[in-house]
C-alpha cells in the first residue's frame, strides 16, 4: 500500500490535526479537512503551524498562507499581495494549447504570478513567452515562476512588450479583471481584501480592460492568432461583441465543469499593414 504524502507529517502533529480542522471549520473554511493537511505538510514545527492556521482563520487566503498554488498541474509561487488564480482557468489554458502552433510566441497580459502563461507555454512547447502586469508585487512574483522560460516586464497592458513582437504574437492570453465595480464589494473577503483591487475590478460593466485589450490585440497579434480571455456567462454576448468590434472573429467556449466561460478573438489569416509578414 502506498503511503500517504500527509502520513509523517500527521504523526508528527497527531494530537493537532483534528483541532486544526475545527478551528478552519469555525473560521468558515468549507474544505476544512483538505486545508488542514496541507497546512500540517507546510508547518516545519508545531508553532510554525499554529502561526499558519491563525493566518488561515484570520482570513488570508490558503495560497498566500502557504505561498504556493497547484494549478494545471503545477505548483506555483503565489506571494502575498498577489492574484491568486482559480481553477476555472486550466479550461482557458486547455483552449489556448489546443490552438497553438508549434514554438508558438505567448504573450500573458495581467499576468498575475505568471502560472497561465508558463503552464500554456510547456503545453504547447512555446518558443517565446513574454508576460507582464502592472503590479509590482505580481511582476516579482511571476518573474520567478517564469525563471529562463521567457521575460516578464512591468506596467500597463502592451506598453512594456518590445514592439519587435507587433504582428507575431500566435497566443494573446489576457486573464483581465472582469468584475463589475459595484460587485466587487459582494466578493468573498479572503479576494476583497486581500487580493489587488486592480486585478479584481473590470469596471462599470466589468468589460472596460477587455475592450482596451480586445482594441489592442490585432496589432500584436499574427496572422490567425488568437485573444483569449474569461468572462462570466452574463458577459459572453457583450464580450463576444467587444471583440467582434475590434476586429475579431469571436467563439464563446464553456465549460460546465468548471463554470468556466472562455471567450476567443481570432485575427484575420492574411496579413495587414499592422501584421507583418514574420
């Protein structure tokens, strides 16, 4: 029989385990047990892990409490401060390796950690990839997810991505905020407060960083490249007319499993005059 990858570690900390569990639940944790398995894996001793379930029941989110995050099979450095991906997105990236050539160019606008772009690049085997964001606190953290696989720059949108990338770009993922302003406030706590308003709020509709991305996209992108980004099912018809608008051919993509809407613009196969020939 194998042995469990918690079993050492619940021997360690057996008399804590259960009372961990408790103290969750009342903090209003709703995956109580599995959050305290891998909170007694992190704790090194018995008052690192009591420090770590009073940052946890304090309302922090588990990934900044444990400072990683799996996501598409991987895990990833999430640091404080920092938007922490949620697990509808592996159905983005899905869509996204299924379109991309092979050394396809991936660009990650509001890269956050990084994680969507570097799990899309090892599943499509990019040849580039180039994420950025805003924030500071995420440029940090996404640049030591992305290491030696690509380059990560700092500030808004396409203004830090190198112009030579005009027209090359196969994979534009752009994970933007897509939260209406007066929703933000109805948000669970640990994201409110605790997750960058900037990444969270989309605006009057929750659509305003769309349509600037979706309004910059056929520039950077190559001929038949695509814009992919989420929306909530509400969203998609405005969304989808948000690329449309933009000079796009949109497709709406759903996944009921993970209540994931997934939103894909496709520039046109021939070249223009903002697409050259690579």
């Amino acid at each position: 029989m194998p042995v469990h990858p918690f079993s050492s570690l619940s021997t360690a900390f057996s008399g804590s385990l259960s009372s961990t569990v408790v103290a969750l639940r009342r903090a209003g944790c709703v995956f109580a047990e599995d959050e305290a398995r891998l909170l007694h894996e992190a704790a090194a001793s018995a008052a690192e892990l009591s420090l770590l379930v009073e940052r946890r029941a304090a309302g922090l989110p588990l990934e900044h409490v444990l400072g990683w995050a799996d996501f598409h099979g991987r895990r990833f450095a999430v640091d404080a401060g920092v938007f922490v991906l949620r697990r509808r997105t592996e159905f983005l990236v899905a869509q996204a390796a299924a379109l991309a050539p092979r050394r396809a160019v991936v660009v990650d606008l509001c890269c956050g950690s990084g994680a969507l772009g570097v799990a899309l690049a090892a599943a499509s085997d990019a040849a580039e990839l180039h994420a950025c964001d805003v924030e500071p606190a995420a440029v940090r953290c996404a640049r030591r997810n992305v290491g030696d696989l690509g380059h990560v720059y700092e500030g808004d949108l396409f203004a830090p991505l190198p112009t030579a990338l005009r027209g090359r770009v196969d994979v534009l993922l752009a994970n933007v905020p897509y939260v209406p302003t007066g929703d933000v406030e109805l948000l669970p706590a640990e994201a409110r407060v605790h997750e960058p308003r900037v990444a969270l709020d989309g605006g009057g509709d929750g659509l305003d960083v769309m349509r600037r991305v979706a309004a910059g996209a056929p520039r950077w992108l190559a001929p038949g490249g695509s814009l992919l980004v989420e929306a909530s099912e509400r969203q998609r018809d405005t969304a989808a007319e948000v690329l449309r608008a933009a000079g796009l051919t949109p497709r709406v993509l759903v996944s009921e499993e993970l209540y994931a809407t997934v939103l894909v613009g496709t520039a046109e196969n021939s070249p223009s005059e903002d697409h050259p020939k690579r």
